[in-house]
C-alpha cells in the first residue's frame, strides 16, 4: 500500500479502524479510530470520508481514494 505522511497512508488508516464491525456509519469509524488512539490526522481523513454507510474496509479505502482525489462520491 501507499505510504503518507502524517497519517494518510490506507495503511495507518485501516490500523487504527482495527476492531471495527461492519456495516458502520462514518461516525462509529471515527469513535473505533478515537478509542484505538488515532492521531488527528487520522481522525481529519475519516471525517472527511462521505456521509455514508460502509459495508467493509474496502468501502472505507474506496472513500479514502475518492477524498485525496477531491472526487468526493
């Protein structure tokens, strides 16, 4: 996978998304990064993600892409 700086890797985001079930709202993404001590910049990327539900991990990183890409879906 990619690296990043600061946290925006796909990589560093998915560690920090650990222990998350699915399907999950963006909101339960960003209380499972919190409560695995994500950095802010974590935190900042997930909050940028679409306002959706995501069926698993991979829609996470489909919404990743689309963000650094400012292709917001």
């Amino acid at each position: 996978m990619a690296r990043g700086v600061g946290g925006h890797s796909p990589a560093n985001v998915q560690k920090f998304l650990k222990g998350q079930g699915y399907p999950a709202h963006k909101d339960d993404l960003i209380q499972t990064a919190r409560s695995n001590h994500a950095p802010h910049e974590v935190i900042q990327t997930i909050q940028n993600l679409p306002d959706e539900e995501f069926a698993g991990p991979q829609d996470v990183m489909k919404g990743y892409g689309a963000e650094m890409k400012g292709e917001k879906e």
